[in-house]
C-alpha cells in the first residue's frame, strides 16, 4: 500500500484493449505480457466472444445455479467433457474462481472418502512452491511463504512434499487426494517439475486408494502448448480445477471436472448431497464466454498454431539471455516463460517490468524472476517486440544500480 499510495507512483489506468495490445487512459500502448494475469487467450476485444456475451446479455445475465439450470451451462459441461479421453473426466461442477474451482476439487475428495465408508482418509498432500488460490482451503494447500507462511496455522492440515519421490514414506492409507499444478508451478517462479512427475503421482494414487487431483487453473486451455498440461504425459487425473482462462481472459468461471467414479457416491438422498455453492456459480454469460472460448480454439486452429510460436520463444529466449550478464536462467514451458535475474534483491523484477512498461511491455515479476505468459493470440513478431521491450528495461535497470 506504501509503495502504491507513494507520490511519485503514477497507476497505469488501463481503458481499453484489442488483440495482445492493452492502452491505458493517457494513450500508451502495451503488448499484455502476462494475458491479463494469465487469464487471455485469444485476445481482447475478440468479435465472437464479444458477440457471444452481447447475445446471451440480451437474454439473461444471471439466474441461480441452485434447482435450475440455463442453456449455455448445459452446452459447456458437453463441451468440456468432450475435451477428454471417454471414462476420464465425464462430470462438471461450475463455480466462479480458480479458487473455488480448488476449494470445491478438496471438498469433493473429502467427502468421497466419507461416502465410500473410508472417513479415516484424512490427510492431503500437495507441494513447497504450490499455489492453488487464496481462499483458505486453496490457500493452505499452497505453499510459498509470502502468500502462505502468516496464515499456515489457521487453515487446514496439509502435508508438504518437495518432490514425488517422498510419497515413499507417506502412509497412503490416510490420504485423501495428492494435488498439484502439473507441469510446471506458476506462482512459485515458474518452476518446471521433472518429467514423469505425472505418471509417478498416478502410479502412487492408484497403489494406494487415493485421488490425484491436477490444477490446471493456469496451464489449462493452450497455455503450455496442448490443451492441457496433462496431455504431455497423458495421464489423467480423479479431478481437475479449471478457470483462468476457461472463459479466454473474459469473465469469472470456474469448473471443477471429476469421473464417474466420484460423481456415482454423491447419487442418492440428501445425505449424500454436496453441499457447496456460490452465488453466481454457472453464470449463463460466463458459460457463453467458455463456450466461444472453445468455437475459436477450433475456427482459428490455435492449439495447431502453437508449435512455431513456442520454438519462436524459446529462440528468442536464448537470444535474450546469450552473453547477458543479469540472466541468469530462462524456464519455458509452452508459452510460459519465466525469466531469472541475477543479483535480484526480491525487487529487480518489479522495477524491470516497470522500466519495460515504457518499452511496450506490461508485465509482472514474482520476486526476481520476470513472467512472460502472453494470450496464446500473439505472433511471433510481437514476441520479439515484447522480449526485446524487457531487454531494454532490464538494461535501463541494472545501468541505474
Ligand atoms: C491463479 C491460480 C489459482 C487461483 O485462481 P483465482 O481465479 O485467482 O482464484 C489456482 N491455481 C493456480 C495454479 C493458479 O495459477
């Protein structure tokens, strides 16, 4: 708030955006270097999903999700499910967050252990570095002392593992779910897991009766090359949370995906009903916004056009880093980058993206380490604009130093 509220802080206000460009109320023209906090896909101001919410708006902007339900809802969970292998994840809960979408993910586990007559599964496990949202279920899950530490007694019990291999000496037969953001953890810096993390977790959940849940609140819908992160080691989780960039960057929606399996405990009388939700769960204009969302994955290829631009980065990445000294590791994953500066203080990579911002270039950093994510939308020139807007700004910093 100091830092905000100081006199010489002048806000970026943004008014308006088009395609990866965002431009604030003075005129200044930004390429959207984190997709809008990793939400964007397909660009701003994109015609049909504008149009898909001017037409639902014509219709309904809300109803309640609790006994009713509304067209474009019922289209999504079909469209969502289809996106995976058939007997994989078939049913869809909608919520409003990514948070929630987690919140709702460990909720289920819980009580799918209480309804299968296994309530002495109590434990869950997730990741140091995890970030999984800032409700307090999500977030003591989470684990990165600046967003976690303060609150780490409060919440609930969560063990914390570093890496897969430790589940060895974990009893298996009281834990819940294993949670984690598969591929790569985002809010720990872009930290990249080993490959066959996935397939391991898999292996462990099975073994020992408990569930794997996958966040793909940030990798989901293209982020890291496919689909989802999970594809990359085709396995499949009991539960996954969606949303960022489930509605392309446009509006708060969330879905939580689970099998048939789960679901099935649920089926019966009250006893056994799930009692959680949100105000504006399945918001019919966010549903309309997944739903053409998904229409231009498909009409303009996207996943297909992907490849070119991910080896594009990971040049222009290189280019970046070769003989610069204040670099000193770049981490890609998809379109998802982050980049390491050397001799940071916690604070470097917040002044180099304010010093790129003058560039073109609107990012953030997490401590030391500069996030590019842009809309999946941007074309190789714009990275090499955008790369080389932080490449001026990381100059301009460290030559002030
Ligand atoms: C952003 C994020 C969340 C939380 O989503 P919100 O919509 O901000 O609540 C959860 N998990 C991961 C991996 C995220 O990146």
């Amino acid at each position: 708030m100091g830092q905000w509220c100081c006199d010489d802080h002048e806000p970026v206000i943004i008014d308006r955006g088009k395609g990866v460009h965002l431009y604030d109320a003075v005129g200044n023209c930004y390429i959207d270097g984190n997709a809008s906090i990793w939400t964007n896909i397909h660009g701003h101001c994109h015609p049909v999903i504008d149009a898909a919410i001017r037409e639902q708006l014509e219709r309904i902007a809300h109803c309640s999700f609790l006994g009713t339900t509304n067209e474009p809802a019922i289209l999504l969970a079909e469209k969502l499910v289809d996106l995976f292998p058939p007997a994989t994840l078939s049913r869809v809960f909608l919520s409003d967050d990514g948070s929630t979408a987690v919140e709702c993910a460990l909720k289920m586990a819980i009580q799918y252990f209480q309804l299968v007559g296994e309530p002495k599964r109590r434990e869950l496990i997730a990741f140091d570095g995890a970030y999984h949202g800032d409700t307090m279920g999500a977030s003591s899950l989470g684990k990165i002392p600046a967003f976690h530490q303060r609150f780490e007694d409060f919440g609930m019990p969560v063990c914390h593992l570093e890496a897969s291999a430790q589940l060895q000496d974990v009893d298996g037969t009281q834990v819940v779910a294993v949670v984690v953001e598969p591929l790569v953890q985002g809010a720990a810096g872009i930290r990249l897991w080993p490959q066959g993390m996935l397939r391991e977790l898999r292996q462990w959940c099975d073994e020992n009766g408990a569930l794997l849940i996958f966040d793909e609140v940030m990798t989901g819908f293209g982020r890291t090359g496919k689909m989802f992160a999970c594809e990359h080691e085709d396995v499949m989780p009991d539960l996954m949370a969606l949303a960022k960039g489930l509605t392309g960057g446009y509006l708060p929606l969330a879905a939580t995906l689970c099998t048939t399996r789960i679901y099935d405990a649920f089926l019966g009388g009250s006893e056994r009903t799930f009692y959680y939700g949100h105000s504006y769960s399945g918001n019919p204009l966010g549903c309309a916004a997944a739903l053409a969302n998904l229409s231009v994955f498909e009409d303009e290829h996207t996943l297909e056009q992907l490849p070119p631009k991910v080896e594009h980065l990971t040049k222009a990445l290189e280019s970046l880093v070769e003989g610069n000294p204040h670099l000193s590791e770049v981490r890609q994953c998809g379109l998802v980058a982050g980049i390491d500066l050397s001799g940071g203080d916690g604070t470097l990579g917040a002044r180099c993206c304010a010093a790129a911002r003058k560039h073109g270039l609107l990012t953030r950093a997490i401590g030391d380490t500069v996030v590019f994510m842009p809309p999946l939308v941007i074309t190789l020139q714009q990275i090499d604009e955008a790369l080389s807007a932080l490449g001026q700004g990381i100059a301009e910093t460290v030559s002030k130093a």
